[in-house]
C-alpha cells in the first residue's frame, strides 16, 4: 500500500507487529486484525490509532485496509463499528475521526453509508509517495455514537457483513 511502501518483507511484517504491541502499551493505537468468521483467515486491518487522552484531548482516528481478495463484502463497514463501540464503550473517548484521501471511493463509502458527519477537508494532511494529499475529514462525538448505535447494532445483529 502506498503509504506502507517500506514493509516488503517478513521482517517488516513482525517489526510492524512489534510496533502494535509497543503503542497498544502505550495506549496510543489500538490495531485489530480483521479475521473472516468463516475461513478463520486474516483478511485485514483495523485500528484506532493516534489515540490522545488526558485532561485535555479525548479523541483518535480510525484506519483500515482488507486484503484485495475479500473487499466489497462489508468487511471495513462492520470493523469500524467494532471499532467505534471500543472507543467510546472501553476507552470513553469524546470524538473519533476518520479520513480519507478524497479520491478513495471505496473508503469514503464507509463514513457516508454510516451516517458520520463530513466535517470539511484537511489540506496537506499525509505524505503518499512524496506528495502531500490532502484528507476529508469525518468525525463522531461520544453524542453522534449513542444516536447511531440504535440503527448499527441491528445491522450488526441483522448479519451486517456477508462474513464469507
Ligand atoms: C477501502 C477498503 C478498506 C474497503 O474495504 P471493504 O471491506 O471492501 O469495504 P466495505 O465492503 O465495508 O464497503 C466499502 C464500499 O466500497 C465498495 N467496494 C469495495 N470493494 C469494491 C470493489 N472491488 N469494487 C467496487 N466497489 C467496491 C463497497 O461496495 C462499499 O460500498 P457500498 O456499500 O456502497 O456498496 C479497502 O478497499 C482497502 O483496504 N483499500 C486499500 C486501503 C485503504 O484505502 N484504506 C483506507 C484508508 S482511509
């Protein structure tokens, strides 16, 4: 993926391991791996990841990918519930945000059919492959999560995902 180009090998794959468990020490990110029900497979992941909380912040932003063989199947959708319940539910957060580079049509189909509100765009956001791009930024409060949770928690237990 463009902005993981170091990882190649299976060294990078365990270093990046070893960072999960460093920064879910740290309570800074909390990385998932999105495993498919019915293969038992991992298919993906799924994080909270630059997670501040102290006196005064109270917020994190969700990140995800599925390997390219599964995606379409409500994977992503039904991992950033699961992720949003965490955060507001075990961590008590106030706000989560999630951004997409405005051209990833796939990922900006995730906050739009969830309902989460399009706050505006971050100009020069993330550096891809030496260029800055810029980010649509959709976020949730602690409020937003308890009106939409009534409507997700059905999906969820109506099947949400095709789950293989
Ligand atoms: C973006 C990504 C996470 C989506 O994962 P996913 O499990 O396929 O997502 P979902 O199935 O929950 O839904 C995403 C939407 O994209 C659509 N979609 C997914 N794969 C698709 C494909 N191959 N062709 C067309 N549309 C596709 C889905 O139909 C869905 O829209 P819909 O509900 O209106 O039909 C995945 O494509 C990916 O890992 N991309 C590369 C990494 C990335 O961009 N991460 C996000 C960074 S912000």
């Amino acid at each position: 993926m463009p902005w993981e180009a170091w990882s190649k090998t299976l060294a990078d794959t365990r270093g990046y391991i070893r960072g999960t468990v460093r920064s879910r020490r740290a309570g800074t990110s909390f990385d998932f791996a999105v495993v498919e029900a019915a293969t038992r497979e991992v298919v993906g992941c799924a994080g909270l990841n630059f997670v501040m909380k102290d006196r005064v912040h109270s917020r994190a932003s969700i990140g995800y990918w599925i390997r390219s063989d599964r995606t379409g199947r409500g994977y992503a959708t039904e991992a950033t519930v699961l992720l949003l319940v965490f955060a507001f539910g075990s961590l008590g957060l106030e706000r989560v945000e999630i951004r997409v580079a405005p051209r990833n049509a796939r990922s900006l189909r995730i906050p739009e059919k969830l309902g989460v509100r399009y706050e505006g765009t971050a100009r020069a956001s993330e550096r891809v492959r030496g260029r800055f791009l810029d980010h649509r930024v959709y976020a949730l409060t602690a409020g937003d999560f308890r009106r939409l949770w009534p409507r997700w928690k059905r999906w969820l237990s109506h099947g949400a995902s095709s789950r293989g």
